[in-house]
C-alpha cells in the first residue's frame, strides 16, 4: 500500500514549523533552502512576542495598537483573532521547550517597543528571540515522527491537477529536477526584502514564493506596503544588515543626528518610540542630511547582557556601543503584502496555502506592529495545520496535469541593479515620478524579479495618497 501524499510546506521558519507541527499526525514534508535555521529571517528577529500578559493589559488594546500602526487598513477580525490567541501562543511556545526570560520572582520580563502604550513583549535570550525559538520549534521538528524535511532544494514550480494544486516542482542543488505529490502545499517561503540594497533579512528572502503563487495566478494584496526597520547597523557595501533592535530604544536608547541633536523630539508624541514608518522616514532624511546614530550609552556595562546580539554585532564592528553611538539606516525589513489569504491561510488557488511573510490576510494593515511578525506566524501556522489536519488524500484519477514554473532568475549585475531601484524609488519615501521611471526600468528585466518589482510598483503607483508605511512626497 502506497504512503498518503504529505502536506508539502514550502519554508522552514516559524510559520512553517508551526504549521508543521499543528498539522499532526498528517503526514508533512517541509522543503526548504538551508538546512536547519540556516536561511530563515524568523531566526535573526531581535524583537520578542507582544501579547497582552501583563497586569492590567488586554487583547482589546495590544488590537487598538496594531490597528493605529497599521494606519487602521487593518482586517479587524483577523487582529481580533491575533491578539486574542497570544497569550495562548507563548504558552504553545514554552511546551515547545522555548525558555522566555522572567525576573527574580520567575514572572516574564516584558519589554517595550515602538507603537505600543506599554510593556507587553516577551523575550528569550534578550534580543535573541528569533534564534530561540527556531532552536526550539526546530528540535520540535526533528522529533516529530510525522515530519520529514529536504533542505538545499528550490521550489520552482507548482503542480496543478484539474485546476488544484497537488504538488511542486523541486531544483536541486546539482541542477536536478524533480516533482513531489501532496495533498496540499502550504507556502512559508518568508519576505521580500532580499530585493532591496539594504534589508534585515537574509538574501534570499527575495519573494521567490510571492513570484510563485502570482505567475500560477493566486491573487496577491497590498503589495506596495513594505515595512524598513529604521535601526539596522549602517555598514557601507554590505547588502544583508545587521538589526539594532527597537527594544534598544524601549530601555532608554535615543536617536541623533551628526551634531548629537534628537531626531525624533517634536516629531511624534512617542518620539522615539514612534511607530517604524514614521521612525523611518526620520532616520532615512537625516542619512541624507549627514547620518543618524542610536545612543544607547546609559546601558553601559548591562549592554552585553541585555543585547547580547547587537553587542557583538557592533563589536565585531569596531564600535563600543557601552560608549560610543551606533551608526544606523533604515533597511527592508517586512512585508505587509503578500499571497491573499483568508483568517485560515486559503489562497484563491484550490490547494494553495500561504502563512508568515509571503502571506497578506490584513493583520498588519500598513505597516506591521513591532513583535507581531513572530506572533503571526505561530497563531496562524497552528490555525493553518489544524485546518489541514483532516484533509483526506485525493483520490486518484485520470486528470489533466499542469506545471507551471516561475521565471528564470535575474543575473547578478541585473539583480544589484534592481536592488538599488527598489531602495530609491520604494524606499520609507516615495514618488510617483520616479517609480514610473522605476517600471519602465523593470519592464526591461527578464527575470522573475523584475516582474515582482514591477506588480510592487504598479500597486504603489495606483495607491496615490500615503497611508502607513507607503509614503508618497508628491
């Protein structure tokens, strides 16, 4: 008797393990670039998990928060949903075997960050969250006996049945093809930043799966909404940037401009606790006027201990962030857009499903709340495998097949040129004449990312007035 076909899930971060295990005992397959948490954007998050675990806090206003940042084209019951399920979700987390940081007392430490009123970020191993709870969902993995997993292969392509996708189109490493049957294929295949000069995320974190979804012609949404964390270190040349995290300035941290004035006094209520579009923009003029530092001397000999990431990331760097201030820029750091899904993570292609980053369902709005990436992808990653938990194999027949296979990629000097257009013309600010420029310019590429950058730039162009992290000076 054959094997049932597995549950194919296109990613290995935190949506896709969630996914993974919440899908149990089904059958799974994750498919994924890297080995382990190699390659994963969910594995360099500094920020933590916001959820209303505190004393005196609410989901009602961890929601009114995500809502007000994201410029409130927020879905209200998809945040209703998210900020309800959190709680619930660190609990999941810590049976995983994440260990949060607590206090003396052994209750959790809560931080805070940008855009929210109060403290309600969990952490674990300070500003090594991500990394943390990738360890623990990885090891999750390994010793679920309902998951497999093949790392080093590139999914190119999908496999339709009758107008349904049944499976994928596998590139090895050596160039070999293949294709794998399943019985549903979820997409986790993370974000976009990849494309822009300067992005927290790993490179390859380039919207090969959001590219993949649009050419087999699931819709996509809001794709002009691309959130740029306005701390990353500022290091000349380097594409993937190090994080200088928001909680930095949750413990006192302040942003400067080149004479030690403040950047953000005056220019928000919160000032530097400012939801990230509005931070943003700020830091993105003053790189422009002579460069923005972080100053976040007043930690001092508690730096290494509470920042354990950013320390060493300065240090490697020559900086002593203990005394001297750190040098930042905004970079690509989170799509808002994505593959349109539903509250479970149903795409309008039967057998498609998409969750974290690659996926848009309306939380996030505009622009994403600080700490409510890593939330999205555990709350929706669970909804999503218990939703295909049940899902009865297909059954076999006589049908017509389709492999519809993304475009060929872009060469190297063509993609450092599509880099650099992204930054300028769909950077934290924008303009209507140059992202036209901007699409003739793409229209001329040949690969899959030029195609993506254009449907990006077509919807900034169409959205004419600002709202959120799409801002337009015209």
């Amino acid at each position: 008797m054959n094997a049932p076909d597995p549950v194919l899930i296109v990613g290995g971060g935190i949506a896709g393990l969630s996914a993974a295990l919440g899908v149990a005992p089904t059958p799974v397959l994750v498919l994924s670039r890297a080995q382990g948490v190699k390659g994963a954007a969910s594995a360099m998050a500094q920020g933590g998990i916001a959820a209303a675990i505190g004393e005196g806090d609410h989901p009602a206003d961890h929601a009114r928060d995500t809502c007000v940042a994201g410029s409130h084209h927020n879905d209200l019951a998809m945040v209703d949903i998210l900020t309800q399920s959190a709680v619930d979700a660190v609990h999941w987390l810590e049976q995983q075997g994440v260990v949060f940081d607590r206090d003396a007392e052994g209750r959790l430490q809560l931080g805070r960050e940008g855009g929210h009123d109060r403290s309600r970020i969990v952490h674990a191993g300070g500003d090594a969250t991500g990394a943390k709870v990738m360890q623990a969902l990885v090891a999750a993995a390994r010793s679920a006996p309902h998951i497999q997993r093949r790392a080093d292969v590139d999914v190119d392509g999908l496999v339709l049945r009758d107008g349904r996708v049944c499976g994928v189109c596998l590139l090895e490493a050596d160039g070999t093809r293949s294709v794998v049957h399943g019985r549903a294929v979820i997409l986790a295949t993370g974000g976009i930043g990849g494309l822009f000069a300067q992005t927290s995320n790993p490179a390859d974190a380039d919207g090969s799966g959001l590219a993949l979804a649009i050419q087999a012609g699931a819709a996509a949404r809001d794709l002009e909404f691309v959130q740029f964390h306005p701390t990353a270190l500022a290091i000349p040349g380097v594409h993937s940037l190090p994080l200088v995290t928001e909680a930095l300035r949750g413990a006192g941290a302040r942003l400067l401009d080149e004479v030690g004035n403040s950047l953000m006094d005056g220019v928000h209520p919160l000032a530097d606790l400012a939801p990230r579009d509005v931070v943003a923009r700020r830091v993105w003029r003053a790189c422009r006027e002579g460069g923005a530092w972080l100053d976040a001397h007043m930690l001092g000999a508690s730096f290494p201990k509470q920042f354990p990431t950013v320390f060493q990331a300065c240090m490697a760097r020559g900086i002593d962030p203990r005394v001297q201030p750190i040098p930042v820029t905004p970079a690509a750091h989170f799509h808002m857009g994505g593959v349109a899904t539903d509250a479970e993570g149903r795409t309008s292609l039967p057998g498609l499903y998409a969750v974290g980053e690659v996926a848009c369902n309306g939380v996030h709005g505009a622009n994403r709340l600080a700490s409510n990436s890593l939330l999205e992808g555990v709350v929706c990653g669970r909804r999503l495998g218990q939703l295909l938990r049940d899902m009865p194999p297909a059954e076999a027949a006589e049908s017509h097949y389709q492999v519809l296979r993304r475009k060929p990629s872009l060469d190297a000097a063509s993609l450092l040129h599509l880099r650099d257009l992204m930054m300028q013309t769909m950077g934290p600010v924008r303009s209507g004449a140059a992202m036209h420029a901007a699409l003739a310019d793409c229209a001329a590429m040949d690969g899959w990312q030029g195609t993506l950058a254009q449907m990006m730039l077509q919807a900034a162009i169409a959205r004419q007035q600002s709202l959120g992290a799409h801002y337009r000076v015209d």
